[in-house]
C-alpha cells in the first residue's frame, strides 16, 4: 500500500505565465522518469484550440521543491510535460494554430510577430488577432502542486495519472537520484549505440540491464544479487561506484560493444543453432565473465565471442525452464559455467559442479526480464536490421566437432560440387555440448 501524501496547493497559471516561468528554469519538464517529448505538431495545435475556446484542459502536476544547492524553489513536472511543451512552442512561433471560421475558411496563425522580428523566417506569416490573443493569454489552467514528496511518492503519482500506462520498473528505477544512477546513465549514453544490437531501448530497458550488470559486478557473487529489492537499494544508495567498478564495468561493455560490431557478432542472435537474441541473465554472466578475465591474458574479440556463445549454450542447456530467467536457478548454472571456464585459463580454482535445484525463489527475486516482452521484441525486431543481417555461418551443430580458434581457421582444400557448398568463408566450426551439457575439453 503506497505511503499516504500531504494534500496538495492549487493555483491557477495561464499561459505567458507558463512560458515565463519555464524560461526562468522555475519549472522543471525534465523530471527522470518523464518521457520525451511525443506530441505531433497536429496534437499541439489541436491543445492551442482548446484553449482558445475555453474548453476544459487538465491539470498540471507538480513536486515543489528547492534545487540542489537550494537557491530557488522549482516545480518538477509529474505530469502535463506534453501540455505545457505545446504551450512554450506555441509561443515560441514553433508551429502555428489553425482556425477554422464560421464559414469553414480556416487560417494558420503564429502567436505573436514580435517572437519573430530577431529571427529569419518564411515571409507572409499571419499572427493571432487581438481577440484570439486575448482568449489565449487569459486562459487558466489548474496547477495541482504538492510539497515534501518522496521520490517514490513522486513516481508513484506519476504511474496513477498515466491512464492505463504505468511505469515499468525500468523507468522507475531511472527515477532514483543517486552517483550510481548517474554513472548507470553515463553508461548508457556511451554504449547505447552498440547495446542496441542486443536489446531494444523502449521503456528504458537497455538502462536496466546496465544497472543489473553494475550490481553483478559489484556483489562478485555465486549467489543471485540482482533481485528486485537489491537493485532498488544499489541506486538507493549515495556512495559513489568505485573507480574499480567504473572500470570493470567499461571494459566489459567495451568487450561486449566490439563483439556487435564484429562478424562475430551472430553469438547474440543464435543459439544450438536456433535465433535465440541474447537475454538479460545472460547479458549480465558474460559481463561478470568478462571483468574477471586479466588483460595479461590478450584474449581476442573472436575467443570472447566463441566464450559467449559456450556459456549461452551451456545455460540453455542446463537449465530446466524454457526461458532463462533473472534469478538464482538460471544464475547458479550461468556461475558454474564461468567458474569452469576461469579454472581451464588457470585463472582461479574450479567450484565444485553441483545440480541446478528447482525454482524455490519467490517472485521478487525470480522475473522475466521484462513485463512488456513481447512489445519490445517485435519493435526491436522490426527496427534492428542487424539482426537478421549478421546471422552465424551455416554449420551443423548436431554432431560434436573438435574446437579450434574462430579467427585462425585455414580451411581444409576440398573439391565441392554444386550441390555441397563450400564453407572456406566460415571463421570457426564450434563445438556442441554433448548429454550432460559438459562441452569437450581443450
């Protein structure tokens, strides 16, 4: 049950002042867990003429509250982003506003020409007259504003007034403001680019992977850390990620980031030989795979991809539920894997194997790794050309082959026939697991 608010002032703002005060940075649109800016131009125009006829426009949100270094008191918008962006451009002569006459003649009307006098601009613009300017600047709108919120609370108000829209819990981690939210975001920036081979960015999505992938790095652990309420706590917290971390976590996207723009790249698209893209619990074991792999060791981008596609192929193996999951049973085999892995470089000592136990997690610990699954799929799918471009070379993956590096193959001279093609192009034939899930040793 969500924690009971304080009730809330109202004022009544009408649009010059709106745009003033956004002008003055007294109010703030660009709260975390707002959305971009959507509405089309049609949409804005359309909010402009409900103004100018005084028909009813809903309520601003806002939380109140001074800024960081408490100079001045602002209004963080929880909802009417899109109302109030349409207003500002409005007045700002971004768009005009069409108005339909009595008589079905319409017109296309800028706000004002003195918005214009500094700026070049298509000649022959017609301006609101007086008596529409007039009906605009005097309209009010009911700015609903509470004070002394939670940022929690700030969300949860958020979630209630998005009419059938809630947020995920990806965009409501990106609620959190923290150091470590703030170096997950830098993340995010930095590799967004090369993740969005991987995994589609809706809702915030790509953000949560980095986040896990931060945690999992951070714990180092055999045990599950990444549950709901860990992550909730890691971007909680105000200590700073250490440069440790800061480190580990870039080289392993760096890793990651060069497989996809790599022709190695197929290892997140394919699975046993099956399109399988790569998921979030397998996201965040090859990265924890990856920090723990020494540079002394000069392992190449081919070797990474080859590990990559081992340890999916262990997981998917192992595990006894259709679909890895985020939580301790697809986690544990995922660890024994790399523990194996590391033990055969000689990096560390090997953990003893034991069978992966049934799912006793409960559901905050155990979870898909997105609620709108299927949406971000078909969009991801439908936007990533990528995908279905850089797909594994066609090998056989049914019979046990002896293992040998991807990138240093020569391939055997073989006469082919029409009929038998010829796989000189193939960088490495990879070996398949066989009953047990135990690939052969090097």
């Amino acid at each position: 049950m969500a924690a009971q608010v304080d009730r809330p002032g109202s004022k009544l703002l009408s649009p010059p002042k709106i745009n003033d005060m956004v002008n003055k940075q007294t109010i703030n649109l660009d709260t975390p867990y707002q959305r971009e800016v959507v509405w089309q131009t049609r949409k804005m125009g359309a909010l402009i003429d409900t103004i100018i006829h005084n028909f009813y426009v809903p309520p601003l949100i806002f939380a109140v509250r001074k800024n960081k270094d408490n100079s001045r008191v602002i209004k963080y918008c929880i909802d009417g982003k899109q109302r109030i962006s349409s207003i500002v451009g409005f007045m700002n002569n971004e768009f005009p506003y069409t108005h339909v006459e009595a008589d079905g003649t319409s017109t296309d009307y800028y706000y004002a020409e003195s918005v214009d006098r500094n700026r070049k601009h298509k000649s022959g613009r017609d301006y609101l007259p007086p008596d529409l300017r007039q009906r605009f600047d005097e309209f009010e709108i009911l700015s609903v504003e509470y004070s002394n919120l939670s940022v929690e609370a700030e969300v949860e108000i958020f979630s209630r007034v998005q009419l059938g829209v809630p947020l995920t819990s990806a965009e409501k981690l990106k609620a959190h403001m923290s150091p470590t939210k703030d170096f997950c975001e830098e993340l995010h920036t930095l590799y967004r680019k090369d993740l969005s081979f991987l995994f589609s960015d809706i809702r915030c999505r790509l953000f949560q992977h980095i986040v896990n992938l931060l945690l999992v790095l951070k714990a180092d652990s055999p045990n599950f850390p990444a549950t709901k309420k860990n992550v909730e706590t890691f971007l909680q917290g105000q200590t700073p990620p250490s440069d440790e971390l800061k480190r580990k976590s870039k080289y392993a996207l760096d890793i990651i980031g060069e497989i996809a723009r790599s022709p190695h790249s197929w290892v997140f698209t394919q699975v046993n030989g099956h399109e399988k893209g790569i998921l979030a619990l397998e996201f965040v074991c090859f990265g924890l795979y990856v920090s723990k792999v020494p540079r002394r060791f000069s392992r190449s981008i081919a070797d990474f991809a080859n590990d990559c596609h081992d340890l999916r192929a262990y997981i998917h193996n192992n595990i006894r539920t259709k679909t890895p999951m985020m939580g301790s049973p697809s986690y544990r085999i995922a660890y024994q894997w790399l523990e194996e892995k590391l033990d055969t470089m000689g990096i560390r000592p090997a953990m003893v194997r034991t069978p992966a136990e049934p799912s006793l997690t409960p559901d905050t610990e155990e979870y898909e790794e997105d609620e709108d699954l299927l949406e971000s799929t078909l969009a991801h799918l439908n936007t990533n050309s990528l995908l279905h471009k850089r797909k594994r070379p066609a090998v056989c993956l049914e019979t046990p082959v002896q293992p040998s590096t991807i990138a240093n193959t020569i391939p055997t001279t073989t006469t082919t026939t029409a009929t038998t093609p010829s796989h000189n192009h193939l960088t490495r034939q990879r070996p398949v697991a066989r009953r047990g899930g135990k690939f052969p040793r090097r």
